[in-house]
C-alpha cells in the first residue's frame, strides 16, 4: 500500500488535504496561505477567541478553501475532518502574554484537552495523517542560559507564577504527542516555537513587535519593560512556515521536540531603538515595571535564544527574512492602515 510516508521518503509531493486547527490565528492563517499558495486543499478551524476573521478573509473566495468555526473541545466536524486529511497543523491553544495572565484556567483546559481529543481521535481514525502539534519555547520555563537547546535540562520554579500554567501546558502537549507516536504510531513533528513576527500578529495580547510598531507610526511612547535589557530572537512567520513544511516532510524529524526560529538576538530595548530609527518617528522610549504591565505575579525571562542546528542539520533551513526587513514590511503596512 502506497502511504503518504511512502511518498515523502521518495521525494515525491502530491497536492495534499491540509488541516489547521486554529487556523484563523496568526501562524495558523500564514500556513493556509502557504499551502494554498501550493496547490493543496486546505480547511481551517477556530473559535475566533484570539484567531480573526480578518486574517483569512483574503482566502474566503477560494474553492480549495474552507473554514469553520468550531471549540476543538467539542467540534462535532472533527472526526470527517481527520478521515479527509493528509496532513494536520494543531495550532489552536490559548496564547498571548495577557490572556495567559488573565485567564489561566483557559490555558490548561484548552491546550491539554484539546491535544488530547485531537490526538486521540486521530489513533482512532481508520486514516493516519501526519499531525504536527506545536509547542513553544515557553517549554523552556524559567532557565535563564543564554542558549536554549532541545537536550536542556528544563526548569520550572516553584512558586506560583502565572506563567507556569502555559509552559507546562505545552510541555504536556511534547508529551501527549510522543504518547500517542510511541503507543499507536502516529506521525507526529513537535515544533518548539520562538518568537514568531511578521503580517497578521496582533499586539492586543502582550506581543512586542506589533506594538512598538503601532506606536511609533501613530508616534505614541514605545513601551518598554523595566530596562529592556531582555533579550529576544525573532523569526518571520513567513520563514517559519517554511521551517514547518520542511520538518512535516521529514520522517527524521518526527516523534522529538526541534527549536524553530532565528538565532539572533537582540534586546528589547534595541529593538525598540531600531523600530523608531527605521520608521523615522518622533517617538520617545517610556519605561515601564513589569508589575505595572503585567501584575505582582509576573515573573520575567531573561532570554529566549535558540539553538537551530538541529532543525538546520535535519532540514537544511536557513531564514530568509532579516529583522530589519520585516521591521521595513510591518511599517509599511502599519502606515498604509494609519493613513485610511
């Protein structure tokens, strides 16, 4: 019997039925549109919680293209869906540095049960499709080294911090999907996902950049946290879908966690510094406590650097977007809105 695993490990690549949980999010809508861009039939779910309809707008009109809304907790759709496709993105989880703050019990019971029920709806399923679950470099917990590997040991602090929730919660999915490859073989990658930018990402849910960008063009104070001597790396989502689809069609890479994302590193208070040169806004710099952003409980993270040779080495992938060059794009785009 020819297998979808059959025809990856020969190179060859059919237009395939794609799936994204979570497809309306901010990573989830730039895989439909890669995979569209492809040729593949692709069918997003989402419960617009975080996700927008706005982000897939641009695809509505296409007949390779479906989306439905749905909880994937109780989705009645989700079983046809499963035995139609050949390849799953699970991205639905509950994200964002304030709805994790402000709403922890949704992390827990969204991000587990969720990969739980997708997970164990796919081992039942007469059809086996590949499923990438996305993790996060959250995983990483509170281990401030300046380089984060997969072979780390993780830490995790014992008080209550409200981060804690999230980054266990995804630990949890790591684990759920080696679960479910070693029990009933299911083809299952696990990327760890660091910092990803770029077009659609909405800064109402504590991410950086599409903040600093907003405020520089509207030429409000970029507001940076305690001393902005955090230190971050950030991937373009256009590279990171690519980083994606390179690992879904590896078997190398199936069933252990890779870092995906960029290397470089740079600090938040740099980053803030490029945004207003590159811009050209008279924005200033306005320094704010953690406790005032976030809360008492909030407990921040020195650095968030990955290690890719892993990825690089089973993949070959190299980013194509520099910083400067999304930086230039979200600007451009910002301003044309701004002028509306």
């Amino acid at each position: 019997m020819l297998t979808l695993r059959n025809l990856l490990e020969a190179k060859v690549y059919p237009y395939m039925n794609i799936f994204i949980t979570g497809g309306a999010g901010f990573i989830g809508s730039h895989l439909a549109e890669y995979h569209l861009e492809k040729g593949d039939t692709v069918v997003t779910m989402d419960d617009l919680s975080t996700g927008s309809e706005q982000n897939i707008a641009p695809f509505s009109k296409n007949p390779r293209y479906r989306f439905e809304k749905g909880d994937l907790l109780d989705w009645e759709g989700l079983e046809r869906e499963i035995s139609a496709a050949d390849r799953i993105y699970h991205m639905a989880a509950a994200v964002g540095m304030f709805r994790v703050l402000q709403d922890p019990v949704s992390v827990t019971r969204v991000n587990v049960q969720g990969t739980e029920r997708l997970l164990e709806s796919i081992a039942r399923s007469q059809n086996r499709p590949f499923v990438m679950v996305a993790s996060s470099s959250s995983v990483y917990g509170f281990s401030n080294v300046p380089f984060l590997s997969e072979e780390m040991q993780l830490s995790f602090p014992a008080n209550n911090n409200a981060l804690i929730g999230y980054s266990v919660s995804k630990l949890s999915n790591e684990i759920q999907a080696v679960a479910y490859n070693q029990k009933y073989g299911l083809s299952v990658a696990i990327p760890r996902l660091f910092n990803a930018v770029g077009p659609r990402q909405s800064g109402n849910y504590g991410f950086v950049l599409p903040r600093f960008i907003k405020q520089a063009v509207s030429g409000a104070p970029l507001t940076v946290f305690d001393d902005g001597s955090q230190t971050r790396s950030f991937c373009d989502v256009r590279d990171t879908v690519i980083a994606l689809d390179l690992m879904a069609t590896n078997p190398a890479c199936w069933g252990q966690p890779v870092n995906v994302g960029n290397s470089r590193e740079i600090s938040i208070l740099d980053l803030a510094k490029m945004v207003i040169s590159r811009s050209g806004s008279a924005s200033k710099i306005e320094f704010i406590s953690y406790e005032k952003g976030y809360g008492k409980s909030f407990e921040h993270i020195l650095h968030r650097r990955p290690v890719v040779e892993k990825l690089q080495k089973l993949t070959s992938f190299l980013p194509s977007w520099t910083l400067e060059n999304t930086i230039d794009y979200l600007l451009k785009n910002e301003a044309s809105r701004h002028d509306i």
